[in-house]
C-alpha cells in the first residue's frame, strides 16, 4: 500500500531546503533593482522552482532505479538517492507520475510569467526544462556537462529566473549573485559522487571522479569553492554586488575545513560524510547570507 512517506521519497524532501535558498537570492536582487515586487508571483515563483528540483529528483530516482544502478549503490546521507524504489518497486509509475506532474506545472508557470513579462524568460524556461529531462540519462555521461549542469539549474537558471520572473529583465547584479550557487551546487554533486564511482561505472556515467579519480577531482572542487568566494569579493569591488554581499564570506569558516577534508578523504566514503555534511551547510548558508546583503544595502 502507498503511503505519505512512499510518494514523499522519490520527491527527496528533506534536499529541497536549497530551492529557496537559491530563489531567496533571485528575490533580494529583485528587491535591490527596486522594482515592485507581488507577494503572490513571489509564492507562484517558489512553487516553479520547488516543482522544478521535484521532477529532476524524481526523474533521477526512475532513471536510477530503472537502469539497475540503485542495487549497485552503496547509500549515504547526501548520496545515492532516497531508496524508496528499491525498498517499494511498486512506486516505480507513481515517481514517473510525480515528475512528470511536477514538470507540467512548471510548464504552466512558465507560460504565465512568459505572459506576463514577455518572450526574455522563454530561453532560460526551454534550458531548464532541457536539463530536467537529460541530467539523468544523458548529462551524466559527459564530464564537463555533468559537473555544470547541477549548478547551472540551481544558479543561473533558478536565480536569474527568478528575477526576470519578477521585474521582466536581466541584471548584472543577479547573473554575479547567480553564479554563487552555480558554483556551489556543481560542488554539490561533484563530491556526492565520491562514494558512487563504483556503481556509476556500471551503468556508463562519465563524470570527473570516474574520468581523473577522486584526487584530481577533489581538486576542480577546490577551485569551484575558491571561485564562490572570488565573485562575491568580485562583485562587491566591481560594486555590482552591495559590501553586505560580503557576509557570504563568514562561511567560509566551514568551507576551509571543508576543502582539506575534501582532499584528505577523497577516497576514503566514511570519513568523507561529515565534509559532505558540511558541503550541504556551506550551499544553504552562503546564498542566503549574500542574499541578507543584498536586502540590506
């Protein structure tokens, strides 16, 4: 029998906290610009993206499940997906049904931002849909495209989307925020897949810890750290980003641990999950905390 907790799982509820981390930072550029700002588009913006990190996780957990890689899969807290096909097959269509739905509203909210602030937000809507609907089968047998992609969707896309969504154009301030989270969500993944190498192999994923090994790797994820902080002092000097931009930096108490643990733990999964721990707190902190910056100045 499906219940709550079934329908809940291929949704990954308790990872969804980073959508309005991410959509938190389109708004405070929003609000910055001055432009009038409705509290109902804010909630039909929200919703969009919600539905968005929805059916790219339901997808993922179809696409896992269907190709065999869930029972080859050594699960972690931040990695492996949620379980819940391997431990209940019969919530295979219901995860299809689920991102399918959740892409359908995102479609129809979509087309009435297009509506009402014109044809700019299509490329970015068609691009998003894009990655949804290929992360899974096809982006993760491209290195280079599946280390960007996660932070593409959850950056550029899911933040400038944002504020196209509420003020009908683009901005210099919320494509250097966006870059942020395009950093820090590539990293995201980029490090859960430390603990997968083994079980990705087998079903044809080519992403960086498979191609160089989890050294090399832990190394690009150094850098994608580094280059957060390196726009956030960026754009603060460029003055594009308001000096409350800078309390992003007070993360980087946790990113610095996070960087060595990184590279001392590369291929060691256990030691490595309070650094993965710390990788989640570092995404969710730093965008809101650049976010506070931007609402205050």
């Amino acid at each position: 029998m499906v219940n709550s907790k079934d329908i809940l799982g291929p949704m990954r509820v308790p990872f969804l906290i980073l959508t309005p981390a991410c959509v938190l930072l389109g708004i405070a550029a929003a609000v910055r610009s001055g432009a009038h700002i409705n509290p109902l588009q804010v909630i039909l913006v929200l919703i969009g993206a919600l539905c968005t990190h929805i059916s790219v996780n339901a997808f993922n957990e179809y696409n896992d499940y269907r190709s065999g890689l869930d029972s080859r899969t050594q699960r972690t807290p931040f990695s492996g997906g949620s379980g819940t096909l391997p431990a209940k097959p019969g919530m295979v269509m219901p995860a299809l049904v689920i991102a399918l739905a959740s892409l359908l509203i995102i479609i129809l909210v979509g087309i009435y931002f297009t509506l009402q602030r014109g044809l700019g937000l299509l490329p970015l809507g068609i691009l998003g849909i894009l990655v949804i609907v290929t992360y899974t089968p096809w982006l993760t047998h491209n290195p280079v495209l599946c280390l960007i992609a996660p932070g593409l969707g959850f950056g550029p896309l899911m933040v400038m989307g944002t504020y196209f969504a509420l003020t009908g154009q683009y901005s210099s301030t919320a494509l250097l925020a966006s870059l942020v989270p395009f950093f820090l969500v590539s990293n995201l993944l980029l490090l859960n897949q430390f603990p997968d190498v083994d079980a990705d192999k087998t079903v044809g994923r080519r992403h960086y810890p498979i191609l160089i090994g989890r050294h090399l790797s832990s190394l690009i994820f150094g850098i994608f750290l580094v280059l957060t902080y390196v726009v956030i002092l960026a754009g603060v000097l460029l003055s594009i980003l308001p000096v409350g931009s800078l309390l992003g930096l007070a993360t980087l108490i946790l990113a610095v641990p996070l960087l060595k643990g990184s590279i001392r733990y590369a291929d060691d999964s256990r030691q490595l999950i309070p650094f993965m721990a710390k990788n989640v707190l570092v995404n969710l902190l730093t965008p809101v905390l650049v976010a506070v910056g931007l609402f205050i100045h």
